[in-house]
C-alpha cells in the first residue's frame, strides 16, 4: 500500500496558517520594522536586561546582523549540546531553523525553553522526508524483504520525528562531520561492509536520510561503495520507484532529498572558477552533487571549511560551495586571502534569512516583558526516542561528531 505523498509542511513566505506545523504561521505579533534605525540599540538593551537568562546560539549561515548578538556561532548540532552545556540559562534562543530547535530541546532540560524567533525558519531539505513517508517506506522494504537488514541512518539535518523513527529502529544519527563513522557503525549492525555473495543480495543495507548527496558522497568516496551500490529513493512514486531486485542488490537506499543551497553548485561553476581565477582551490560541502564534490580539492563540513580557510597561507585563491552568508563573512574575516562565492548567482538559505533582527529583537523584548514566544517542544516519546539515535551517534569512535 502507497500512502500519497504528503503535504510539505514549509510555506518559504511565513503566510498562512497550517495548524499541522508549527512553521507557515503568521507571527503571532507586532515585529519592529526593518528599517527602525533604533533596532541595534533596542537589541542590546534586551539582551542586558536579560543578563545570564538568556543564551543566543547563531548558526553560521544567519545574517551578520543576528550573528553579532549570538553568545556562540556553530553548526546545528555544535549549538545544541553548547545549549545542554548551559543549564543555568532558562531561556535559548536559536537563530537557526526549526529542525535545529528541536534538537535543542530534545539535549536541554526540562527547566530550559528554545525559542525560534520565526517558525517559518524551516529547512527544505527536512522538509522532503515527512514521517508518514519514511513509514511508507519501511513498510514497502518490509514488504520486499529487505527491512531486516537495514539500518536507518538519519542526517542531522531532519524532524525529530524522523530522528525518533531512526532510534526506534536501531539507527543512529549523524553529521557531516562524522557520516563516514556513523556508516561504518551502521554497517557492522548489519554484517559489514562487504557482501556475502559478491552481488548485494542478502548483504547488509543502508536507508539513508534525508540528503542523498551526502549519502552517495560518503558511500562511494570514503567506504569504497560504488555508485551502482546506491539506489535512489523517491517518496513520490510507488515503491520508491524501485524495483524488488534493485533493492536486494542495493547497499545504500537514498532519500531523495537535497540541500536547496548546496544542490545548486554545478560543474560549470567549478570549470569556470578555474578557467577564470589562476591557482584557485575549490572546497565544497559534502551536501553538494557528487560530480561537483569529485571536482573540488577539498571537501567538508562547515566547520572544516571554516578551518581549511583559516590554516592557510595569506595570497591563497579560494572559491567556496557553501551558503553565501557564511562565504561573505569569510571573506571579510581574512582580507589576505581571495575568497568568492562558487555560483555567480545569489544563493542565500532563504528560510535562515528569515531570522533577521526584528524576529530577534520581538523575541528578546518578549523575554525582557515576562513572555515567552514561539517556543519549541518537542512531544517527550518523540525526543526519548530521537534522542536514543542521538546518543548512538555520540557513542561513535572519534571526536568529529563534536564538529
């Protein structure tokens, strides 16, 4: 049975109401216009009011107006456990997007509440794999057999609802840091990484959500699998639009799911970055499309490329397949390199960008008034259960999981 493809839950321009989610809602009050020249000022007097009670996480590819009021800067996951590590703030607030939130408030306490200052910040990506789907699919690899030799590994980048899905199963999370890690521990779950037969059937499996290009990146470039490992799952058509022999011979079964930031970066743009500036180096996220990635010279998480920039030599040309908010500051950060954006088009993660000042001031002014907005809870099964994947990941061998 096929359940139909359900509803993306994210509406980009905040309008409307869908009491199914908590994103696509209208702001729930008056927000300071963008252009009160006063903004900055009634942003840090917030803020002091609000002294230790409050802690301000910004990830890395918010605006450098948010970015300048965040307490600590970092990936999803980093901001997160930073959040768990300050028991003593009631109040965090995530200038993030809402999966990010989530994870917040599955590794905070009780006593803590995570704020999202928009709940239209949502994450396409997060987006594309919605629970009922992910169900759907498990049913159908039940039915083809093959469930039982697979283990889900969920990216970090979904709902909790997915990431409970994953700890229900006996998965594990994972970041771009550590995906090669978790796959190497999601493998030995299922018989290892070699089939048993020298053609897939009866050998362990992968479902990998919901980012097929960091699946298929990881798979083929770090574990030796082979692009013909790899099959492609689509949610939007009938058994994934797989056939039964393809899923026995399958190692990773991809979500088709994608970055809308990082799915842009293209062949041409890596060709025309080296025709055009001498000496160039190429690095991208490993959320980027396989043939882009195998261009570059070096590949990573955010974090890694924050410190490949920053360890090089003064003089270095550098062209960067990440958010543009980030490449910018980069830029700006060490003057004695050349940095530039991979795509001459602007490519903005639009549902970051929907944290801007406003959303920040209204949410703090709110804490300095006694209330609390748009806070994010997430139901305790479903965080007793994500967070069970969640720990699996931090029981992982090495330290990139911190990353």
């Amino acid at each position: 049975m096929t359940t139909a493809p359900a509803p993306l839950p994210l509406l980009v321009l905040g309008q409307g109401t869908d009491l199914r989610t908590e994103r696509g809602v209208e702001c729930p009050g008056d927000l300071p216009a963008p252009s009160d020249p006063g903004l900055v000022e009634r942003a840090r007097a917030a803020k002091a009011a609000l002294g230790d009670s409050v802690f301000v996480l910004g990830h890395h590819y918010q605006r450098d107006e948010v970015i300048e009021f965040a307490d600590v800067t970092g990936d999803s996951f980093k901001l997160a456990r930073d959040a768990a590590a300050r028991p003593d703030a009631p109040h965090i607030v995530f200038c993030g997007v809402h999966f990010m939130a989530e994870s917040a408030d599955i590794l905070t306490s009780d006593e803590q509440t995570v704020i999202l200052p928009d709940l239209a910040a949502g994450c396409s990506m997060a987006d594309m794999a919605a629970i009922a789907q992910v169900e759907d699919c498990w049913d159908q690899l039940t039915a083809a057999g093959v469930a039982g030799q697979t283990i889900p590994v969920t990216y970090m980048n979904s709902s909790a609802a997915i990431k409970a899905f994953t700890g229900r199963h006996g998965g594990t999370i994972c970041t771009s840091s550590n995906a090669r890690t978790a796959l190497d521990w999601a493998f030995e779950q299922v018989g290892g990484i070699e089939s048993t037969d020298g053609t897939g059937k009866g050998a362990g499996k992968v479902l990998f959500l919901p980012d097929q290009h960091l699946g298929r990146n990881t798979a083929v470039r770090e574990l030796g699998l082979s692009l013909d490992d790899c099959v492609l799952w689509d949610p939007h058509r009938p058994n994934g639009g797989l056939t039964r022999e393809q899923l026995e011979n399958a190692r990773m079964i991809l979500w088709r799911g994608h970055c809308s930031v990082h799915g842009r970066f293209s062949v041409d743009a890596v060709e025309a970055a080296r025709r055009d500036i001498p000496g160039v180096k190429v690095i991208v996220h490993p959320e980027c499309r396989y043939e882009v990635v195998e261009l570059a010279d070096e590949v990573g998480s955010t974090e890694k490329i924050i410190q490949t920039i920053a360890a090089a030599p003064d003089g270095t040309s550098w062209v960067v397949g990440t958010e543009l908010n980030l490449v910018r500051r980069l830029s700006k950060q060490f003057p004695n390199q050349r940095i530039a954006f991979l795509e001459k088009n602007v490519c903005y993660c639009s549902t970051m960008n929907r944290i801007d000042l406003p959303h920040l001031v209204w949410a703090l002014e709110s804490l300095v008034d006694g209330r609390v907005v748009n806070p994010i809870r997430v139901d305790p099964t479903v965080a007793a259960e994500a967070r069970a994947a969640l720990d699996r990941m931090l029981a992982l061998p090495g330290k990139t999981h911190k990353d």
